[in-house]
C-alpha cells in the first residue's frame, strides 16, 4: 500500500512546498520543523491502522468510553536527517520505544557511485512488534533496505510502515520489491528523476544538511 499525501487536498502539502522552497530552506529551524510536522501527519495515518480496545475514562463529571491503542509502535529512523521527522512522530505517538540507526553513502573515488555502510545501531526487541522505519528522502531505496535488514537482528517486526517526505519513483519501487510483503509506504510526494549522484529531482536538496548544516 503507498500513500501518497501530495495527491490529497492537505494542509500537508504546505509542509512540502516549504521543504521545497529555496528561500525557506535558509532557516534551518523552519526547515526541521516543516520535517516535523511530516512526521506528524503520517503519524496520525498510521495510527488509524493500529489495533485498539474500548476503555472507560473518568472524568470529573462522569465516565466515558473510548477507543484506545492496544500496543504503541517502535518508531526508527536514520541518523541524523531522520531526527525531525522521528520527533514529529513521537509528538504523537508519545509512548513508542525508538530505534536509531547511522548509515551513510560511502562514495567511490572518481566515480559517481557509492555503497551504503550501516555503523551504528541502538534498539529495543522488534520481535512481533510494529515499526515506522522514517527518513526524509527515498532517493534509490538501498539505505532503507540495509537498514532495515540490520534491524532484523533485533527481532523480527509483526508490520513495517515506511515514512518518507521525498521519494523518487526508482527508490520506491526497490523498496517495494526488496521489502517485505505488506508494507506501508506514506510519502509526502514522489518525484520522477534523479541525478547520476542519486539525488531527486525537483526533490529538496541534502536533508541533513539543511536541518543541521553542512558536513565535512
């Protein structure tokens, strides 16, 4: 299942031309927290799809019945650009355990390709459990792929969201096919191109770098 937000009449769609804009990208602060508020909307769609039991709540006055989450997910992302949108996710789901992961492009010399190097991981149990694996940009799938299968050593996940705001069509549909069955994808919007250095086009430019400044 793919859901795409830009394709939807959405105050979502604010959030995304603002991660577009040229001019706004020179506030950093706006810019994470337009990555932020992209986790937030996709962490609303997906809590529609978690499991939920009748509760009775008191009030001062009374008591009511409400529809409350059985379980929370683990929400995962990829250091460091994923920070705000993981932010923007435990806004709502304020309870979930975290689980980060460091993987970088590692650039071959003179060339426009590059492997993908997972360093660094840190997690609770995903055995059986929910997981919303986010990063702002699907440019060609590999470090989402790599990165889940390193996940996979602390458990195997009962159900995988993946959460992007920028995706190419290449990227999403390696992810689709290297993924396992039944997938959720919810993407802030999908771009037709990328460049030979695997960058979306129109896209948004470096995520990291905006959020965070320019790295050596």
């Amino acid at each position: 299942m793919v859901k795409e937000l830009a394709k939807e009449q959405s105050v979502a769609n604010h959030f995304i031309a603002e991660l577009r804009d040229i001019n706004v990208q020179k506030d950093a602060m706006r810019f994470r927290r337009n990555l932020e508020r992209i986790g937030e909307v996709i962490a609303l769609e997906v809590s529609r799809t978690m499991q939920y039991e009748e509760v009775e709540v008191t009030s001062p006055l009374g008591a009511a019945q409400t529809m409350l989450m059985v379980e929370q997910p683990v929400l995962a992302t990829i250091l460091r650009a994923g920070l705000p949108m993981h932010q923007g996710m435990l806004n709502y789901f304020d309870k979930a355990d975290s689980a980060f992961v460091s993987a970088y492009r590692k650039h071959r010399k003179g060339e426009d390709a590059f492997d993908v190097e997972v360093e660094y991981m840190s997690s609770t149990s995903l055995e059986d459990r929910v997981v919303v694996l986010c990063d702002p940009m699907l440019a060609t799938g590999r470090s989402m792929v790599l990165v889940y299968k390193a996940l996979l050593r602390l458990g195997k996940p009962k159900a995988l969201h993946v959460a992007v705001a920028i995706a190419s069509v290449e990227g999403l549909e390696y992810a689709k096919l290297h993924l396992p069955a039944g997938t959720r994808f919810w993407i802030g919007a999908v771009d037709e191109e990328m460049t030979a250095q695997a960058y979306i086009v129109p896209g948004l430019g470096d995520a990291g770098d905006l959020a965070y400044g320019a790295k050596m």
